[in-house]
C-alpha cells in the first residue's frame, strides 16, 4: 500500500488529504497527518518491508537490525529444538 500526503483543493487549507492505496481517500487536520505520517514512518513495521519501519529502510538501519533479529532467533531455535 502507497501512501502520499496532498493539499486538498476543495477543503479548507487546515485539511490535508492521505490517499491510502488506491481510492480510499482519509481527509484530516494538518496536525492529524503529521501524527500519522510520522507513525506510519517511525513505527508501523511494513509487511511489505520485511517487518521495518520505513525509517529504518530509508536510513539503512535494517542491515544492523536483520542481523540482530537473527541472532535472536538462531539462539531461540538452538535453545528449544523439538
């Protein structure tokens, strides 16, 4: 799912519109789609993106936190083998 912040034109200028994937369409106040974005940005873990936040692909933090996740796993998976 894409999403993309635009100024609405036919709402007041303190209404912005977040188009989430194809036609839905969520119309808010510009304070509302900062908390939003920065949410969906800093927080939301993308399935899309193997379960990072766009910050950390954007930033290229996820090669660290790959790592880390495995080394998590590989030793959960060592310590309770069936």
């Amino acid at each position: 799912m894409t999403t993309h912040l635009v100024k609405a034109s036919s709402k007041p200028k303190s209404i912005n519109r977040i188009i989430l994937g194809g036609s839905q369409i969520l119309c808010i106040p510009d304070i509302g789609a900062k908390l939003i974005l920065e949410w969906y940005n800093f927080e939301h873990h993308h399935s899309g993106l193997a379960g990072f936040t766009s910050n950390q692909v954007f930033a290229g933090d996820y090669h660290k936190i790959a790592v880390q996740k495995q080394s998590v796993l590989d030793t959960q998976y060592r310590n309770h083998q069936i």
